[in-house]
C-alpha cells in the first residue's frame, strides 16, 4: 500500500500503481454485503480513487458506473484511461477486474468544486428528522447487520422502519442519518460509497435483494463535517426493475449528493 | 450508409462499418441547438446504434454519457468495445470522436425487455395534461425554433410556459406532450435522444444556455405508439451546476424513460 491511514475507507480503498494506468488493491471484506460481495458503492468509490491520480482537479463531480460481476473480495486491479483534461472539468474512465474478469466499469468527471462561481437556486428541502441523538439505529432490529459493510456505516431513523423489522410497509422510502462509523468525515469520492451503503429501500415491497446495474452519482458540494441526512425512494418497480433515488444533505442542510440507480431483483 | 429509411432520426444515426469496432457517421445538421452544435442526445442515439450492432440484447437498458467537447456536425468516427455479453444483459462503451478528438464518451448496458418478467410496483403518476390536440405548440412561441431539432420533434403544452415567451417563471419545472415530427415511433434508443431534446427548465431561472456534463437515461419498458407525456425538472442549481430530471410516460400512461442530467450554465 502506498499510504498508511487510520480511516477504513482509505485504507480499503488504497491502491499501488503496478503500472502504467494500471492499479492493484485488495478488495477488503469489511464492505461485503449480505451475498458475501463487495458492496457496489465501495467498488465505485475504489475505481475513483485510481482514477483521481491522473486528474489535475480535485473533486469528483459525476460517476457512472456499470456493474458487469458479482465482486468477490481479493486482489484485484484497475485499469485507467484519461478521455480529456480541461480547464475546468476532466473525464476518464476505470474498470476493475478479478482473475482478469471486469467487475465493474466507470466513467466520471471531475471539477474543481471550489472554483464553481455561478448562480444557486434551490428547489429542495432535506427530509425532515430529529436530530440523531433522539433516533434509534435501526440495524440493531435487523438481520442485515450480517453484511460486513453495515460496522462500516452507521444509520439513525426517527423510527426502525418496518422492513427492518421484517414487516414491510409498501412505501419504498426511507428518510435517515448516515456517517461513516470510524469517524472519517465524508468526502465527494466517499459520497460515492455512501449512496449505496444502505439496504434497497425496495425492501420495503417485501423482497429480500436487489443487483445494482447502473449507478450514476452528482457531487453538488463538498459536504460539511458531520451525520449526513438521507432521502430514499423507489417509485417504479417494473418487471424486477427499479431505480433508487438517494439523495444526500450534509449537516448544515446542503445538498452534496444525487444519485440514481437501475437495479434488478434477481 | 448501409440502410435506407424514411425517418430523420434513422437516416441521421445511421453509420457504416469501417474497421473493427469502428463505424463511420455524418452529424447531421438537422439536430443542432441554438447554439448551432449537435444536440447531445443525437451524439448520444448516434453511439447507441454503433454499439448495438455488436450486442445480441435488443432493447437499450441503461445509458450513461460524459460530454467532453461540442460536437461539430459532419464527419465523425465512433469507436466501440464490448465489456460483457451476458445471458440477461450485456454492456458496452462507445465513443464518437471528430477529427481525432472525442466529443461524447458513453457506457451502456442492453437487455431483452420482453423477457423482464419480476414484480411491478408503481408509485409514481404520469403528468397531468390535456389532450395534445386541446393544447399548444410552445414553440411557435419561442426563438428557440432557431434550433434545427426543434424541426425533428413537436411538442404540445397545456399553455405556453413563461420561459418560452422571455418570461421566466422562476419555477424550472415543466410537463408537456412530445414525438417526433415525422412521425417515426419511439423505441428504447431514440428515448435517449428525446429526454435531451426539450429546451432546458433551467431556462425558467432566466438563464439563457446550459450543456450537458453527464446524462444517464434508463429505459423501463418499450414505449407505445403515439404521443409520450413528459415531466421535467431542476430542483438544484448550485454555483451553476444543475440536474435535470426527464422522465417521460407513453400513450398508454405507463413510465418508457427515466433520465437525469448534470449540467453547467455558462
């Protein structure tokens, strides 16, 4: 590894440059999900941090990403390739692979955040919660804390939603606090991560997985130090299909993510 | 150009194979903004048909596009590589270049969407509108007709937004009828194209021009014939950086195409 640092995140997500736009890491099991694999956002958020060393600006901006195979955890490398670097913006695309297998394909662009000078508008409230010190965490009611990733993320919800609790409630929506459970304050390529820490709101409708096959993530801003307020939804699940919205406040109400994926019930 | 049809759209992203993974197009001037360069949801299409001439699946799924430079029309070159052919859904890249220089970079995964056979649950609701032929073409009304698409696709809207009159409403939001104008029905790949083809929402913020960063559209089901109900929105503007979410709904009222843009006003 070439950095040593205390949080999970880095440490998981580091990786060696073992040539040219070529990366190794090992995809540790502290981010498995309840099938065992590397949870989609934590594959996301590896690929970005590859990415990142061959692009001037400093701040994730957008990722895409498309989920080929399951990713089981072990060595694995990545693959870089820089389509254009700007004045303002620069695009580039990584894929990760096991057993030369891609697992998972990227494309994103990056800015530098701080530089953006235009005009805000907002339009949208974050949801509406008690602060975190008068929520519950809702893994304690839930069998989903046997995925590895769920010591990693730390959730607070005004109530334990009943799909937590085995009872679904048919609404596919979900409104809580999120941070990272070592302390390590977010940043744009952790917000990577964090929108798909949580269990599929599609829970909610009574099934019990879901396979991510897109996930598109916008960093609006560089989010505040502190709990991070979520709002969830699934509105449209169509023939096993459907997307999740998840969408990310910081702890002085700024919106600093949007992200959206298509995934599939297997 | 190895087919002959009678629609704009097809003739428009037809191409011809001229190597391995590489096809040869012309960009057509008959899908240029106002600002007289290619609209991104033709270069995106434009990608799409290379691309599915080498994926067995035949309904487009999921596309995610970064644009990196405007995109001149005439001769143009795009290259493609197959990810993953899977038995359910199979992922591809393509990217268009003009004179050596690439203009759109996009990721993209197929499906048969007559083999999607999960759970549907709906929880959204199409647009609320008159019938198209009890309303308006709004761009009788608009200067924006100067942009050649706005030949290639009618729109019909319950009154004439603000916007389009120089009157911005401050609301950013808009619902309308849409198809194109020649009377070529919908499919999955040319929804790609059409939930970039309205004038931006973000206009209705007395903002004038907006291009597209990033644009991820997924396909839900294959569309009906006939008019298709969309419903468009920005809800963030921030240091002018915006999303905007199109989502449109067939003559039948059920949801063909999901689509979120990360855009930046000049």
């Amino acid at each position: 590894m070439t950095t040593t640092t205390r949080y999970a995140f880095d440490t998981d997500t580091a990786n060696t440059a073992v040539g040219e736009h070529e990366y190794a890491l090992d995809l540790s099991e502290r981010w498995t999900t309840m099938a065992g694999t590397a949870n989609g956002g934590y594959l996301l958020a590896s690929c970005l941090q590859a990415l990142r060393r061959e692009i001037p600006q400093p701040d994730l901006l957008s990722a895409s990403a498309h989920y080929l195979r399951p990713g089981v955890i072990g060595p694995a490398r990545i693959r870089t390739e820089v389509a254009r670097i700007g004045r303002r913006t620069a695009t580039g695309t990584a894929l990760l692979t096991r057993d030369d297998r891609e697992i998972i394909r990227v494309l994103a662009t990056f800015t530098d955040l701080a530089k953006a000078e235009g005009q805000t508008v907002e339009r949208g409230e974050p949801p509406v919660l008690p602060p975190p010190d008068r929520c519950v965490n809702p893994l304690e009611a839930m069998g989903w804390s046997a995925a590895t990733i769920a010591g990693q993320v730390e959730f607070r919800t005004a109530e334990v939603p009943g799909f937590f609790r085995g009872e679904p409630g048919g609404t596919a929506a979900a409104d809580f606090w999120l941070r990272f459970a070592d302390g390590r304050p977010a940043d744009p390529i952790a917000l990577a991560l964090l929108v798909d820490s949580a269990a599929p709101v599609v829970f909610d409708l009574g099934v019990s997985g879901s396979s991510t096959i897109e996930l598109t993530v916008h960093i609006r801003r560089r989010p505040a130090p502190g709990w991070l307020a979520c709002r969830v939804r699934t509105n449209h699940l169509v023939n096993g299909f459907h997307e999740e919205d998840f969408d990310i406040w910081d702890s002085t109400g700024a919106l600093v993510a949007q992200s959206r994926q298509l995934a599939l019930i297997p």
